[in-house]
C-alpha cells in the first residue's frame, strides 16, 4: 500500500511536466498507441452490427429478392411492403395495441409498487422488514420459469386466464426493483426525514412529497427496464393467452415462425416493426440506462 | 473484511432508538408487494411442490402417487436429454459471454480507442431485441439453403454447412446467437466495475514494466473477481431457463434434439396436461438452479479468503 501511494506521488508530479514538453511528440506517439485498440473496437463493433443490418437490409427487399442469388447487401429497389403486409396480416396492429397496454401498465405499477418498498426496506427497521426483505431474495432463486405450471394454475384460479391482466399482475413482483430503490433510498440521508417529522409531517406525506420526487432518476431507469422486460415477455403471455386477439407481438411474431411455410417477406418487416419502439425507448434515454448502476439489481 | 466493515457502519449509522415505532407507515408500503409475494410467489410454490407428489392433470380430481413422478423422470429418456442438453448449453454459452464481454468492456474503457461512446450502442443494441427477434435473425443468417453464412463459405470455395439439420451444430447457433444478445447486459457490469479499479495501480505497474497484458492479469481480473461472480451466476440462471431463442431459431431441432428444460416443463405441462410431472420436472430445475448458486457462492468466498 504505502509503495503504491509514493510511487502514485512521484507519478503525479513528473508525468504533466513531461506530456508538457513533448506535447508533439506525445500527440503523434497516442496516435499510434490509438491505432490497435480502435481497429479492435471497430472491428468487434462491425460484427455486433452487421447482423442487425443484414437483417434491416433485407427487410427493405421486395420478397423476390430475398433469395435471389448473388446475395447483395443493400436492396437494389428498396421497399417497403413486407411492412406493410406484415402490419396488415395476422393483426399485427392488433399485437401491437396489446404490447403497449401490457407495457405501460406493468411498468407504472412495477414502478410503483417497488418505489414504496424500497423505501420501507431502506428507511424503517422492524424486524418483520427484514424478514421480507428475505423474502423478496428469495424470489429471485425461484424465476418464473421454473413455476410455469403451478403459477399457471393460480392466475387461472383468481379467474386471469385470457387476459392481460393475468400476464401484468405477476409480473410487478420484481427483486430489481426493490433493491435499486431501496440502495437508492440508503443513500438519502435520515436528516432530511427527521426534519420532515419535527416540523410534523406525517410518514406517507413524507414519503409522497419529499422521497418519491427524490427519486426520479431510479424511476426513469426502473421504467425503461420493465418497458423491456415486458415488451420482450414470450413464454408467459404464450401460456396466459389463448385468444389471437389478444396477443402480443412476441407471440405473434414466433406465430410466422412455427407456420409451415415461412413467408420471410412478412417475418422480416414484422420483426424490424417490433424492434421499433425499444430502439427509441433507448436511444432517447440512452444515458440513464447506461448509468444504472444495475450492479444493484440482478434479476431479468 | 469488507461486509464487515458495512456492518460496524450500519449500527453506527442507526442506533436503536425510536425507529421501529413506526409500524403502520412501512406496513401500507410494503402491501403491494406483500399480496404479489403470496399470490404469486408462495401459492404457487407450496401447490407446486403439493402437485409434484400427484398425478394432477390441471382439472378434476387427483391422487397422491408419493415419489412416483421423481422415479418416472430419472428413467425419462427425454428429460435425462433435456437436463444434458441445457447443461451442455450452459457450458458453451457462459465462458463465451464471460470472455466476449470482458474482451468488450476492457477495449471501452481504453483510453486509447476512439469512438468508444458510438461502438457501445453497438454492443448494447442485441441486449434489447427480444430473444424470439434474436432467434428469427440469426435463422435468416445461418438458412442452409439460403443464409448469408452459407453463401459467404460457398464463396470462398466451401461447401455448404447443415446449421438446421445437424443438431451439434444447430445448438452451437443458438450459443452464438445468445452470446452476442447478452453481450451488453454482462459488458454494463464489467465497465462499471473495470473503471472503479484505481488508476494508481496501473501507473504502478506501468512504472514496474508490466505490459497491457501482465496489468490485466496481475490487476484487472483480481480487481473485478467480484463483479466477474456475478456475471458468471447471472448468465448461468439465464442459460438454465433459456427457451425463447431456441423457440424461434430452430424450435429445439432438429426433431427434439435441442429441447431444454424448460420447453420439456412447457410440452408436458401443458401440451400433455401432466401438471403432476411437469411440477416434479420444475423442482428437479429448481434443485439444479439452487446447486450452481450456492457452488459459485462457496467457490466465491474461497477465492475472496485467500
């Protein structure tokens, strides 16, 4: 420890007069320092990339040309109607209504439901508090997945068969949610809810008026999490719903899949049609989710 | 040493004066998520572990058989493949991720590498695609008879490569496939951690004559071992319950050569109303899941000990 600290001393004092006398020098040598780490960068970013574009070009293709060889990159004749049929067909629309329900719903009340616990695991200690803080641990060793049929059992019995109600509801118990308000919440300093209290304001006015708009970052990274999470749901909205018009996109999508003969035309533009809103969602609040310490919160 | 140190803090921070008299206040708080817990994570659970002891069909009446649906599965040909087969795929698909993120996360941090805040995106784009879109794309590129892939090895003179038909080959896609969707979620938590690593060390080290490679051994993996267990027991529980992908790019074939757990809980359960069998299958998953996170927790505390 104490070699590292005066070695860090001796580094700190030489290294700027150094960079300051052969800033030139340096210039051209961080150049070539530059050159294999960016080549590397570039070159992983090319593969992560280029089956999402292969993929978007090929959508633009006009069915014929989907499998007409030499294969080409770009579509000599882009269009646009395996959107359009995709849209049109299989009531895509329709899938799409339904996702966006499922979507914004779940994600306000899973919002909700784990800013008001955070904030009770952080900021109260009862002993009951911490025995449900277990508890809230423990549902992450038991994901949904492998419940699949008991839970099924349940919504059925509480009558959520068939709705959207039955894929949203026992989605909103989320252990991420909890742990990134509530590291959220320990971070807030107690002072500021014991002067709350001398001045006589009353727990859940507290929580409601001084904490709640407090925490308006962890909100919007929570938010854009659920959003995904949900949007994205397969195997459970597969099991809840039996109505196609009640589907959601995913389902609606793996439907071209399993059809007999795939109508690629129409599975491209669909699959590029639901990548739409998550890519926005992204791009817009780019910042907030790749600050989220999601060290936090750990389960999908 | 360090949870240690939170502890000692904990109590400082919060001597045990009036704080718990407030009961209503937390109890109203914590409700929602109290009533969610019992409905949909203890009900569930108990039922599921009563239904594994029964033949239970989803209606009607049944009975208690005792173990019987336990000894089925352990003569079951197609469970005992199902268990391999996700293994296998768990073994194939978590050292890949490990090492493409922490490959990823290392070259972004670099100071030397430009246009690392555009490259990211990159990187970050196939964590949000849905793994039913994932599956559909990576199908159109590895199509036998008309997938990118194939033609690109046809036209450097190769012969064309049964991604579909051979089921070796058809798994190893799917653990490409979802290696490169994943990449963005474990590389999110190797930058984090990589850019909390004191730059003082690799000054140090710089000074010693350690070269890149030395100072990623000797300071970068000791210094994120920490955040390296939790990608490892993430991506585990992730591959174990892994489905979707597989639904959409090849439908767990051929034939059934690729079907996982939790497709083999899906058809039994609900494809052939087995609910008994299907929730014996779930407990068996469960036992495996509750096995590799208390291996990797032991494995965890050895290495932090030493």
């Amino acid at each position: 420890m104490t070699t590292t600290d005066t070695v860090r001393k001796v580094d700190t004092d030489s290294v700027p007069a150094v960079s300051r006398k052969r800033s030139r020098g340096a210039a051209s040598g961080g150049l070539r320092r530059a050159i294999a780490p960016t080549t590397l960068l570039w070159v992983l970013a090319g593969l992560y990339g280029l089956p999402v574009l292969w993929f978007v070009l090929s959508s633009l293709k006009p069915a014929g040309d989907l499998f007409s060889l030499p294969l080409t990159l770009f579509p000599d004749d882009p269009t646009v109607s395996g959107y359009k049929e995709a849209w049109a067909s299989a009531n895509f629309s329709g899938y799409f209504i339904n996702t966006i329900i499922v979507c914004v719903i779940a994600t306000i009340l899973t919002v909700g439901v784990s800013c008001c616990t955070g904030y009770a695991l952080a900021k109260y200690d009862n002993k009951w508090l911490k025995a449900f803080f277990l508890c809230i641990l423990a549902t992450t060793m038991l994901p949904a997945e492998v419940m699949l049929a008991p839970l099924f059992l349940v919504v059925r019995d509480l009558g959520l068969y068939n709705s959207l109600s039955g894929i949203i509801l026992p989605a909103l118990l989320t252990a991420t949610g909890c742990f990134m308000f509530r590291q959220f919440f320990l971070t807030v300093p107690d002072e500021l809810i014991e002067a709350a209290r001398i001045d006589g304001a009353r727990e859940l006015s507290i929580f409601m008026r001084i904490m709640v708009p407090l925490s308006r970052p962890i909100m919007l990274t929570l938010a854009i999490l659920s959003f995904q999470w949900r949007w994205n749901d397969y195997i459970w909205p597969l099991l809840m719903l039996n109505d196609p018009e009640k589907f959601t996109v995913q389902i609606g999508i793996q439907s071209l899949v399993g059809a007999q003969n795939i109508n690629w035309s129409v599975l491209l533009g669909g699959s590029v049609i639901s990548m739409v809103p998550l890519i926005v969602v992204f791009l817009v609040f780019q910042k907030y989710v790749m600050n989220a310490d999601i060290n936090a919160g750990l389960k999908d | 040493m360090t949870k240690r140190a939170s502890d000692a803090s904990d109590v400082s921070v919060s001597p045990p004066r009036r704080r718990s008299k407030y009961t209503l206040a937390p109890l109203v708080l914590i409700t929602g998520n109290v009533v969610l817990f019992a409905l949909f994570f203890v009900w569930p659970a108990v039922i599921g572990l009563v239904y594994s002891f029964t033949n239970y069909t989803g209606v009607g009446s049944f009975q208690f058989v005792g173990l019987d649906n336990y000894q089925k599965l352990l003569g079951d040909s197609t469970f005992y493949s199902a268990t391999t087969r996700t293994l296998l795929y768990t073994v194939l698909f978590v050292p890949l991720n490990f090492v493409l993120s922490l490959l990823i996360a290392n070259v972004l941090v670099s100071k030397h590498a430009k246009g690392a805040s555009v490259a990211r995106i990159f990187f970050f784009i196939p964590w949000l695609l849905s793994p039913i879109i994932v599956g559909v794309l990576w199908r159109w590129l590895f199509g036998e008879n008309f997938g990118l892939v194939n033609y690109l090895i046809e036209k450097v003179g190769g012969s064309a490569v049964p991604w579909q038909s051979n089921a070796d080959l058809s798994l190893i896609v799917v653990v490409v496939a979802a290696a490169w969707a994943w990449t963005g979620f474990s590389m999110l938590l190797f930058i984090a951690a990589i850019k909390n690593v004191p730059t003082s060390y690799y000054e140090a080290a710089a000074l010693d004559g350690a070269g890149p490679w030395r100072q990623f051994i000797s300071i970068t993996l000791p210094s994120i071992a920490p955040t390296s267990f939790i990608v490892i027991l993430l991506n585990t529980i992730h591959a174990m319950k892994e489905y979707a992908v597989f639904a959409s790019l090849n439908n767990g074939g051929p034939g059934t050569s690729n079907n996982l757990l939790v497709q083999y809980i899906y058809q039994t359960g609900f494809k052939t109303g087995q609910i008994g069998y299907a929730s014996a299958a779930s407990f068996v998953l469960m036992l495996i899941l509750m096995a590799v996170a208390i291996i990797q927790m032991m494995v965890n505390r050895r290495v932090e000990n030493r």
